[in-house]
C-alpha cells in the first residue's frame, strides 16, 4: 500500500496545468508546459487532448492509451516532499557500532 495520498480529482486548466486533490488534503495546481511537443506530449499539441485528461484505474493520470503519468510523483511535486519523507523502506537506517 502507497504511503501517499489517492488522487480523488483533476482538472486541466489552461497554459498546460492541472489541479489535482488528494484524498488528504493536498490541493494545487502542476505546471505541465515544459513538456508540451516532447515525445509522447505531442499529442497535446491539440490543447483539446490534453483537456482529455482522467485519473486512470490504478490511481494514475491517463490520456487514453497514449499518456501516463505518476499521480504519486505530482503529489511529491505539489507537497513539496522528498520520497523519503513518504516511503519508509527509503529511510536510511540508523547504525550505531
């Protein structure tokens, strides 16, 4: 089980960003341009398709079959949080010798 929050809504505003809400109270907007006409991103080229934009099975952002994105690294983003902050098992251990 994730130690990060469920996405529970996004919604694409315009100059390629989004606002997501997690299920813990984390709100805000992901500025998303820097990858527009990279690869994949092409697709949102045509802003339409990037308006297209869901929260997939698995908790991820999808655009159909075509784009995925971790719904867990947005949320490190939007909090400000460094993975360790979240996930345990990335801790590093203290020994003493």
């Amino acid at each position: 089980m994730s130690a990060i929050a469920n996405l529970i809504e996004v919604r694409a505003l315009p100059d390629y960003k989004l606002w997501l809400h997690y299920d813990d109270g984390v709100v805000g907007d992901i500025d998303l341009s820097q990858l527009l006409g990279q690869g994949v991103f092409n697709l949102w080229n045509d802003y339409r398709r990037f308006e297209q934009v869901v929260i997939g099975p698995h908790g991820e952002l999808t655009w159909g079959d075509d784009i995925e994105l971790c719904a867990d690294a947005l949320y490190l983003e939007l909090a400000g949080k460094r993975p360790e902050e979240v996930f345990a098992s990335l801790r590093a251990e203290h020994v003493d010798a």
